[in-house]
C-alpha cells in the first residue's frame, strides 16, 4: 500500500466511449503525476499539476484531459481514443515538484486500458 | 536528446549477487533514481543518488558517477521476490524525470 490509489483497475472502451480515470492520494503531497506505460518502452509523463495548477502537458493529444480538483484528487478524462492508446496508465505523486531529492515520486497501481 | 540505458534483461541465481548498470546523457542533472516495479504493479521507490559514490540500503546499494554519467543497482543475497524489473530515471535540470525502458530481472533457483 503506497498511499495511492487509482480506480478503475481495468477498463476496456470502444473508440467512442467517454470515460474517466480517477487518482487520490493520502500522503498529503503536493504535485501529482500522470504517466503512459507501454510495454518495453520508458514511462512517458503526460501532465503534472503542483498545488493543483498544471505545470506540464507533454504533448499529449487532446483526447486525454486531465483534471485537478484539489491536491488531493486527480482525473484523466478520455474521448474518442484509438487502440494505440491501449496501455497502463499510472498515477504518482510527490511532496515536492521542482526540488530535487524531495520529488521523489510514489506510485499508484494503474489502470490497466484497452481500446477496442 | 535526453538517453537512458539499461539492458534490458538479466538473469541471476537465488542467493547470488547482480549488479543493474545505468548510462545516461540528459541536459542537466538533479539526481537518479531506481525503482522496482513487479509484474502488474506499482513501481515502488528504491533509491536516490544525488552526490558520487555509494549508498547502501540493506541488501540494495545504488553507486552513482556523474562524470561517467553512470549508476549501477547491486542487489546482494537474491531472493525470489527480488524477481522484477528495476527502473532508472534521471531528474535532469528543469526537474523532469527522464526515464530507461527497465531491466528485467529473472531469479532462479
């Protein structure tokens, strides 16, 4: 149990489903993290939030919109995905974003998706 | 480019010693970090290395060189759980975690 949980753990959509992924963490951190896992390839960080303002968007494609509500609670909301999005998607967070040692990164166990 | 290599498969015996290398080239750097991430699961934190030299935590130590942009992940006394993929990742100079494509790691007995 690292403090962070992400909920679904499994979802499969069709290509013109809308749907959302949902994080919280209980660690009191300030930034949070969402990440793309693809097998054998490196984890791609997608967005950061840091006290609940987004600091970074990796490029990703606008089906992908994340959300921030509180320092707290994040949310990936999808639309119109393609298969080639069909991967885990992780969340983390950290105490600090942009400090070094302190940003280490905690985990959640992701969202296993598949896009039909 | 920002680069990170790790093989990407190593096998060990139970009991044994492996040693997980790490090369990087990234614009900056503010630290590296392992993770272990079994099959299906989280990645969990492991270690971070900021200044040359060796940092031990218990029958894991992680040694960094930051002039041969090189780390390495020693894993003594393997076990059977120790059975996973090992993470690099670089924190380069505007904070972001630049990450390698994982080592996996097979125990036998």
């Amino acid at each position: 149990e690292t403090g962070v949980t992400q909920t679904p753990r499994h979802l499969v959509m069709g290509m013109t489903n809308k749907k959302s992924l949902k994080c919280e963490q209980h660690l009191g951190h300030n930034a949070m993290y969402w990440y793309k896992q693809s097998a054998k390839k490196p984890l791609e960080l997608m967005f950061v939030y840091n006290f609940k303002e987004q600091t970074e968007n990796n490029s990703v494609p606008s089906r992908f919109s994340p959300e921030c509500p509180n320092s707290s609670h994040l949310f990936l909301h999808l639309h119109t995905l393609q298969p080639e999005d069909s991967a885990l998607y992780l969340c983390a967070s950290s105490p600090t974003y942009g400090q070094g040692g302190t940003d280490t990164q905690y985990f959640g166990p992701g969202t296993r998706l598949t896009v039909l | 480019g920002q680069n990170i290599d790790q093989p990407t498969e190593m096998t060990a015996t139970e009991g044994a010693i492996v040693q997980i290398n790490c090369t990087y080239q990234t614009s900056g750097f503010n630290g590296l970090f392992w993770y272990q991430q079994h099959a299906g699961e989280a990645p969990t934190f492991l270690s971070y290395n900021v200044l040359d030299g060796l940092e031990e935590k218990g029958r894991f130590s992680s040694f960094l060189s930051r002039s041969k942009g090189y780390s390495y992940l020693l894993l003594k006394e393997l076990q059977m759980k120790d059975s996973a993929s090992y993470l690099c990742a670089v924190m380069d100079s505007n904070y972001q975690l630049i990450w390698g494509a994982g080592t996996k790691l097979i125990i036998k007995p």
